[in-house]
C-alpha cells in the first residue's frame, strides 16, 4: 500500500509540472494549446536516451530534456506570433497529430510502437534515488519561478496580451518576444515532468503521449482555475486520485473504471462551466481565475 501511495504521489507530482506549465501559458498568457504532450513526449524520450546511453543521472537528463523539448518549442511559438484564438487551438492540434505519427514511427528515438524499455534506475551524484523527491522539488521550482515571474514585468505583459494583445502591442509590449520565452518555459518544463516519467515508469510508449494526454492535462488546469498558481495542482491530484478511488469501489467492475472515469470528467466539467466556470480556486467576482 504504502508503493501504490507513493507511485499516485509521484505521478500526481508529474502531472502538477505538467498543469502547472501549461496554465503558464493558458492562464497567463491567454494562448491555448492542446499540443503539451507534444513536449512532455520529447522530454521522456530525450531523458530516456540520455539513461540508456550515457549515465542515469536524474539532473542530466533534465537538462537534456528541457533543452530538446524548449528548443523545439518553436514548433509552437512560431504559429502563437501569427494566429491566435480558435486558429491557433487548430494549429497545436496539428502540431499534436503529427507527433503522434513521428513518435510511432521515430523508431532510432522513440522505439516506435514498442517504445524504450529497461531504462534504468536514476541516480544523482552516482547514488540510487527514487522520482518523487526530484519530482516534488522540480514542481516547487516551477510554482516559485512561475510565482515571481506573474509578479515581475514580464509576467504584468503576459496577463496584458491574455486581456489585450492588440492594445498591449499598441502600447509598445514586445508581443513576439513574450510569446516565445512564455512557450519556451511552458514546453522546457514539460520536458523535465517527461524525463522523470520515463525515470520513473523504466518505459515510455507513444501510448502517453497523445491528444487524450492533452485533453487530460487541460482539464487539470480547467478544473483546478486557469491563472492561478495551485488551480492546476489542485485539479491534477483530483484528476488523478479519480481512478485510484473508483478501483476501489466494489460495485464498478474493473473493466469498466475508465468508462466511468469519463463519465465523471464529462460531467464535473459541465458542471464547473455551469457553476464555477472560473475553476475550484478561481474567483468568481471577478469573472475570471486570479493568482
């Protein structure tokens, strides 16, 4: 029991990099991508190379998979600079399904259909450790960078092109540069929860990165309240304890949890809409979720 808890821990610790990173740029900055797998994909695959084939150190390979999800970044950047709106939600979904294709047939990166397997234990400094103390200090990194960079200027910037961007462009705000390094944090911080999926499973499959892992990750942040800083955090535990409390339920048949899993996103989504449609933590005198 105590395994089980701390694998839910460890993932849920995953999934908060991958809300939280998200909301960054959904939240803070108004642009809507449903292409985050894309870059939580590229960061346990780049992270999985990097423990196969040079040393299993848990901080090596999250640079290497910040750096390969956050250069590539500019696979979404640069739609974000041209279109916005419901033009560029089509876009990620583009960028999305071409993935999916690439990481199915990538075979010398990816393994393909059958993935990598037998990735080895991390280690940091040589010594053996478990994911979910590095998973819990990479999200309480990206909380305090995400927290003072909404309070600086750049984050002031962010919250005008969300509200604005014609105005905030009139007015002088580099709109470009903003969406790029917005995107830039938002995708390295995806690569970081992939590498330590994939430390922490000892296997990745495109099965984890898909549209559905998209659509998983926003609910997350539309759950818990877009622009706020435990909004996401709070919607990932939900999201992700859901199923680990249905398994338990003695009349749902094993095989049918995931159905009813669904079930019950569809309709704790609807009602949000309904009800508090800025999210759990969002304020609603305002209209809108606030930090």
């Amino acid at each position: 029991m105590i395994a089980y808890a701390a694998n839910l821990a460890t993932i849920v610790a995953i999934f908060g990099i991958l809300a939280a990173t998200l909301n960054f740029v959904v939240g803070f900055a108004g642009i809507f991508s449903v292409a985050h797998a894309v870059f939580f994909g590229l960061g346990a695959y780049a992270g999985a190379q990097v423990a196969l084939h040079i040393v299993p150190d848990a901080l090596l390979a999250c640079v290497v998979a910040a750096v390969v999800a956050g250069g590539l970044s500019l696979c979404l950047a640069l739609p974000a600079l041209r279109v916005r709106g419901e033009y560029f939600v089509a876009a990620s979904l583009g960028l999305q399904m071409m993935a999916t294709t690439l990481f199915s047939e990538a075979k010398a990166f990816t393994g393909g259909i059958g993935g990598l397997v037998a990735i080895p234990r991390p280690t940091l400094f040589g010594v053996e450790v478990s994911v979910l103390p590095l998973a819990l200090v990479a999200l309480a990194l990206i909380l305090f960078a995400t927290a003072l960079l909404q309070r600086g200027a750049f984050g002031r910037t962010l919250q005008a092109l969300r509200d604005a961007e014609s105005a905030a462009e009139a007015l002088g705000k580099n709109v470009a540069a903003a969406k790029t390094l917005a995107m830039l944090f938002a995708c390295a911080g995806a690569g970081i929860a992939g590498a330590l999926f994939a430390l922490h499973l000892s296997f990745v499959n495109v099965e984890s990165f898909t549209m559905d892992q998209s659509v998983l990750v926003m609910a997350m942040v539309i759950i818990g309240g877009t622009g706020t800083l435990w909004g996401p955090i709070i919607g990932a535990i939900i999201l992700l304890s859901l199923p680990a409390g249905l398994a338990f339920v003695p009349f749902i048949p094993a095989t049918e949890v995931g159905a009813v899993q669904q079930i019950i996103y569809g309709l704790a989504m609807t009602l949000l809409m309904i009800f508090r449609p800025a999210g759990l933590v969002g304020d609603l005198s305002k209209g809108r979720a606030t930090a």
